[in-house]
C-alpha cells in the first residue's frame, strides 16, 4: 500500500507539472497540514494527529475544479501499546464549486476514494482498502497573482466491517495557481 499511495502522490505532482504549460491558471497544486480529531467509537481508541496531504486541481469552469489528493495520517492510541501503529493514506477524487472566482473565495467540496489502513504491531502487519467519503469547506486568501493561503474544515467518514470511522479535520496550506 505504501507503493501505491507514493505512486498516486508522484503521479499527481508529474501531472501537474506536466500540464503546466497547457492552460493559464486553470490548476492549482495544495500542500495541507491537518489537525484529525476522531469521531464516535474511533474517539475511543484514537487521540487527535497531525496528517498531510498534497491535492492537484484542475478548474472545469471559473467557479468549478475536480481535484486529486493524496495524503498520510499517523493515529496515536489512547492507551499507548509500545510498537503499535495504524495510519490512513487517503487517494482520493473530488469537486470544488468556488463562491467567488476572484480573489478571496469561499468554497464548498466533497472527496471519494479509498483510505488505505496500515496497522502494524509486534505480531501482526496488515494494510487494507477501505471506501469512504470528504465533505468539505474553505476559503482562499490570495498572497498574490498565483499563491494562496487555503484553509479548510472538513467531515470524513470511513466504511469499515467493524465500525464507521470518522474524523473532523482543520487544514491549513497554500495553494498555487497555473
């Protein structure tokens, strides 16, 4: 899993980069850093963390993107079990519909895709892809022509056999424009 999720992120900078001479800021590469607070049943077994994800959009209209994200989110336990570890790599697409399409914009999304679990420990090493969904608000704080700042809130929620997972996440980033 670990392969595929640095593949999906290497792609997604090489499509971007790729593509930059062919369109006139009509894309945009983010970088996040998110604080993930835990939901329900999962606020029983994880505390909050830190996570980070890289996100390539490409705008279909003015006011309008679809976009790709990748990222990592480590989970600390409540009760700590030395050697113990769980991660999720989300890979994911998505929509944005921008509020306004100069300047300072509100905007409103959702993600689907796969969140890839990694739980580790001393006797057992399992990944698993599990299907789950990103709804999305946030705003865009322009710096200059091409470079913002991007914050967002948003809700996800993750099926698994056992339980729903679920988490709210406040990111933080920049964005730039090509």
């Amino acid at each position: 899993m670990k392969k595929f999720s640095l593949l999906a992120v290497v792609l997604i900078i090489f499509l971007a980069a790729g593509l930059i001479k062919a369109q006139d800021n009509n894309m945009m590469l983010s970088a996040f850093v998110g604080y993930n607070m835990p939901m329900g049943t999962a606020a029983d077994t994880y505390k909050s963390s830190v996570g980070f994800e890289l996100q390539f959009e490409y705008l279909l209209l003015e006011d309008m993107g679809i976009d790709i994200t990748a990222g990592y989110i480590p989970w600390n336990y409540e009760n700590e079990v030395k050697g113990q570890t769980f991660a999720i790599i989300p890979v994911l697409i998505g929509g944005r519909y921008y509020f306004t399409a100069k300047g300072m914009s509100s905007y409103a999304g959702f993600d689907l895709g796969l969140y890839n679990t990694q739980f580790k420990n001393e006797i057992d090493n399992r990944s698993e892809s599990k299907f789950g969904f990103s709804l999305i608000g946030g705003v865009l704080f322009p710096m200059s022509d091409n470079l913002y700042v991007n914050g967002n809130l948003n809700y996800t929620s993750i099926s698994t056999a056992a339980y729903n997972f679920s988490y709210i996440a406040i990111h933080a980033g920049v964005s730039l424009t090509f």
